[in-house]
C-alpha cells in the first residue's frame, strides 16, 4: 500500500479533517469518549482522531484536529468541570498545547516508522498509536505541573508528577492498547479496501 497521506487529495484532506473533528467533538460532547470500565477505571479514545488523521493526511491537519480536541476540552473544563483537576484545563497551555504537540509527535513516528524497509503499514500504525498515547498523557500531566504546579499539589494532596504518572498508568496502558488496536485496524481496513478496488480495476 502506498503512502496514504501522499495520494489523497486537498478535497478528500479537508473532508477527513472535518470529519474527524466533528468526530472528536461528538466523542466529547456525549461523553462516547470515555470508556468506563469499572467503579475507579476509565479510559479516554478522544485522542485517537487526531493521531489518525496525521498518519491519513498529514500534520497541518493533525495540528487543526488537536486544536478542535484541545479547545473542546478547555471550553468543557470552564464550562462543566468534574474532577479535581479540570479547573486547571481552563488554560490552553494544559488542555490546548499537548493536544496539538501530540499531533507533531504522531506525524513524527509515522514517517520514521515508514522509512524502515518492509514495515507494514498495520504496524506501523499500531505502534504510533501506542508511542503517543503514551506521550499524550506524559504531556498533559507534564504541563499541569509546569504552569500550575503549586496548585496542582494543592488539588492533589501534595501528590508529585511521577506520583501521578504511576496512579494513573494503569489507564494509560489499557488506552495505549486501544489506540493500538483502532489505529492498526484503520490500516488494516485501507489495505482490504485498496485490495478490492485494485480487483474491481483489473476486471474492467
């Protein structure tokens, strides 16, 4: 399969990236992208779409849909703010910046990744949805600390970033699989698609 986001169109860009924002925004609104799974456990997929959308289109485009998550997440956070921490999220350092440096990070591995001779392209998304989810969450609980860390410590009983990274890596974990997963069956979807499109093309 060829490089995707090197054959699509401006057209088909600008339709993916509107649809993937409005995905992200239809997730958060409805509270879809949030996957409770127990009384203590939740995990968040909000941040798939646009590690998606960097490895389908491009960066411009991964840029503009972490701008749409972060903003989401800032107007949600002034707006109806549920835990200890969304106060904080009011400020687009925290909810904005990571959002929209996870799309660099995403675009980054995908093209690395894709240099490797013979990496399936599966695989290679799989793995990016794995590496930047991970870094998504490093992001933001690293910006809470950054530019509202004495408050941060307050909220939290005086709980320190490394002290929250290990509270909270167990659901980094379980949504760094289910990035993996999704990103990876996207790709595998492509391929199937683009098989069967080459065989309709053949016969006629």
């Amino acid at each position: 399969m060829t490089n995707t986001n090197s054959t699509l169109s401006l057209n088909k860009k600008l339709t993916l990236t509107g649809a993937l924002s409005a995905l992200v925004i239809v997730l958060g609104i409805t509270k879809l992208g949030f996957i409770t799974l127990g009384a203590a456990t939740s995990i968040t997929i909000l941040h798939i779409p646009v590690i998606l959308i960097c490895m389908l289109a491009g960066l411009p485009e991964g840029l503009f849909v972490g701008l749409v998550f972060g903003s989401l997440s800032l107007i949600q956070a002034a707006m109806s703010p549920t835990g200890a921490l969304d106060p904080f999220f009011v400020n687009p350092l925290i909810s904005v910046l990571p959002r929209m440096l996870i799309a660099v990070i995403a675009w980054g591995l995908w093209k690395a990744l894709n240099l490797i001779p013979h990496m399936p392209k599966t695989v290679a998304a799989g793995i990016t949805g794995f590496i930047t989810t991970v870094c998504h969450t490093l992001l933001v609980l690293g910006s809470l600390y950054v530019f509202k860390a004495a408050d941060v410590k307050a909220a939290l009983g005086g709980m320190g970033y490394f002290a929250l990274v290990g509270a909270c890596g167990f659901n980094v974990v379980l949504e760094a699989l289910a990035a993996t997963i999704i990103c990876a069956a996207v790709f595998a979807g492509l391929f199937v698609a683009g098989k069967k499109h080459s065989k309709l093309s053949e016969e006629k």
